[in-house]
C-alpha cells in the first residue's frame, strides 16, 4: 500500500475507539441476556467482530501491527440470488460431536434398550452394545434438538454447529431428495446462516471457565440482502 492511501493516525484511533464502544455495548448485551439465543448478544457479538477487524486492518496498513484478536469467522457466501418472496424453505444442520464418554453413551441407549424390552414384554434388538449402535438408539428415541441440549448426558462433548436457511421456488417432491440431502447447496440461495464456534476455548484457564461468556461463541446472521 502506497503512502497515500494508508489511513490516517486519527483513522486508527477512531477505529479503537469504536471497538472499545463495541466492546461496552457487548459485555451490556450479555448482562441483559435473557437466555442462550438472546439476539441482542448475537448482534452485539458480530457488531464488536466488525470493529475488531476494521482497526486490525487499520493498525496493520498505517503501523505494521497486528492485534491479538481473533474473530471465528465462516466461508463468505456469494451475495444472495434467490427469490425474492421464497415459495419455500429448506433448513440444514450441522452439529459435530465427540464421544468423549463412550461408557456413558452405551449405558444411556442400554437404558432405552431396557425400556422398549419393558414395554414391548419381549427381548429388544441388542443394538446398544457397540458405540455405532448406541449412538442409532439415542438418535432414533430422542429429537435432534433435545440431544444437543442433554449432550453431556449421552456422553457427547459439543463441538462447532452451523445451521442454514435456503430458499427455494417450491418444495420438493416427497422422498425426492433423500438420497443425496446435502448434495445440491446453492450457496447463492442461502437466505441466514448462524455459526456456534468453541475456537476460543483452548485460551480459557480453567479458573475462569465460569466467566466465559459469548466470546467463546460466533453467532453469525446474513440477512437476506447481505453481502460478506
């Protein structure tokens, strides 16, 4: 970059500026929170990932530094082409897992096991004696949802998550799509997205784990008309 178009000194302080007002307005939204989706925390995360990364830029084309911020950030999308008033929608998640506790894990689909026994008044199929097993137990008697929300009782430790909003003229016919669900993503179709990242935390001491807020999270949302 030439000198003549590096930012100014007052530039970079402006832009410090305004992280430190992102900053307050973030730690506010979290004490305000009223639950784990409040969209005020969302807003003020992304608002205080926008400042970090402006006055990174900035500090590095006018000193030559570099913060040590780091924002999780996802794959930029394309600029949204679908309809405009979608006649329908589809919805994909993703949400990754590790068997941390597998002793657990077989215990919990051995209970259902049990449980289908009792109530069908014969011998159940002994699906729940292998990790692979257990785990088509668990998802085959609980909801998605509910797994991800009692993780640690199935012995699954969380790890990132992202889920998006895709737009289409019409719904599909039924079964049409089955064998290949995730194979036809129009990225340039994609309405919202929202990311849950844990990138930060390996920086979190134990001693402070009950501190760490939002953070530790990224909770991206592009609007319809948003271009990253």
């Amino acid at each position: 970059m030439s000198d003549a178009a590096q930012p100014t000194a007052a530039e970079v302080r402006a832009a410090a500026e305004a992280v430190k007002t992102a900053l307050d307005r973030h730690l506010a939204a979290v004490e305000r929170r009223s639950g784990e989706d409040d969209p005020a925390v969302f807003e003020a995360f992304n608002q205080l990932a926008a400042a970090a990364e402006v006055y990174d830029e900035l500090l590095y084309d006018r000193y030559d530094e570099v913060t040590p911020f780091e924002i999780p950030g996802s794959e930029e999308l394309p600029p949204y082409a679908g309809p405009e008033e979608p006649n329908a929608i589809s919805v994909l998640i993703r949400r990754d897992y590790a068997v941390a506790e597998p002793q657990r894990l077989l215990a919990q689909a051995q209970r259902v096991e049990a449980a289908e026994y009792d109530a069908a008044g014969g011998l159940a199929e002994d699906a729940a004696g292998t990790v692979p097993g257990a785990l088509g137990v668990l998802f085959g008697e609980f909801e998605p949802d509910e797994i991800a929300s009692r993780h640690k009782e199935f012995g699954l430790e969380e790890g990132d998550s992202t889920l998006w909003v895709t737009a289409a003229d019409e719904a599909p016919e039924a079964g049409e799509w089955l064998e290949a669900p995730f194979d036809h993503v129009d990225a340039q179709r994609v309405v919202c997205r929202f990311d849950v990242s844990a990138v930060f935390d390996d920086d979190v001491s134990e001693g402070d784990e009950e501190d760490d807020l939002e953070f530790v999270e990224d909770e991206d949302l592009e609007p319809l008309d948003a271009e990253k």
